[in-house]
C-alpha cells in the first residue's frame, strides 16, 4: 500500500516499502515519471498488438518466412511446409530465381541469383529488386509485379563486384 500526503509547496511525502529510501518527493517529479510509465504502457501495448497479428498470420498460414536483421546477416526463419520440394527444386536449378514481396523486397532469392549479384544470398535477402533492374525497364517491371501472373523480359545493371546501384 502506497500513503501519499501533500506537504505543499509542491512536495508529497510518500511511505511504502518502496518509497522509504525517496522520502519527500517533489509533485512534477512524480508527475513527470507517471507520463513516462503512461508513454511505456503505450509502447508496451503497441508491440502487445504487433506480436498477436504475427501470432495470428502464422497460425492461420498467412506468413511464410520471418525475416530477423542479425549481428553480421539477416536470419531468415521459414515454416516447413508442403513447398520443401519445390525449394529444393528451385535451389538446385541452373537459373537465378528470387521471391518477392508486392513492394519489390527481396524475401528469398536462390544460389544463383545470388550469384548473378555477386553478393551472398543474406546480403540480397531484404534489399529492393530495384536495385538489381535497369532503370529504362523499372516501370515495365512496376506493371508486371502489380499482376497476379506475369511474364515479361528485364535487364539487369551492371554489377561490380559486391556492390550494385540502388534505385
């Protein structure tokens, strides 16, 4: 139990277990750390809401792969589903092959793709495809992406080793 008493000028003494070592604390300092927890509380119930709508797409198979930044590379966590054949089919092909989000995030990309980069998987796993397209065909590409089911020819830019222009 917490006993507050106003000792005026701006000053309340408190006593609880807690509160015994504070002594007369001014009024603003308490007000100031209630905003503070309030702000906190806020915070707290905000990640609260982000991590059930994860909860909930992974549960009703919405969300295929998380993708976490790392102390040197993204990890990348993926649900073991009836795609592992399809997987292994596209990571033992002979050609580039990346998966996309609708914004043109790269959210998986296979050896070779990685390869045709010249940057490891992890590196490219996270950047824009943008950044891989020329720029006279990102527009052609911005159309194709916005269709469900779309076949279409793009050129890359050139790459240097490691490294490639952004868009």
């Amino acid at each position: 139990m917490l006993k507050m008493q106003f000792l005026g000028k701006g000053v309340v003494n408190m006593s609880s277990k807690l509160a015994k070592d504070q002594g007369n604390v001014p009024y603003q300092e308490l007000l100031d750390k209630n905003h503070a927890l309030e702000a906190e509380i806020q915070d707290l119930k905000i990640q609260l809401e982000e991590a059930e709508e994860l909860r909930r797409a992974i549960s009703e198979g919405d969300l295929d792969a998380l993708i976490i930044p790392g102390p040197q590379e993204k990890l990348i966590f993926t649900l073991d589903s009836a795609d592992r054949a399809y997987r292994v089919l596209v990571e033992t092909m002979n050609e580039g092959t990346a998966t996309l989000a609708s914004d043109g995030t790269i959210l998986y990309c296979n050896r070779q793709f990685a390869e045709i980069t010249k940057m490891s998987s992890g590196a490219v796993v996270g950047t824009s495809i943008y950044g891989f397209i020329a720029p006279e065909d990102a527009i052609t590409f911005k159309a194709l992406l916005k269709q469900k089911t779309s076949v279409g020819e793009l050129k890359f830019r050139k790459i240097s080793s490691g490294t490639h222009d952004r868009a």
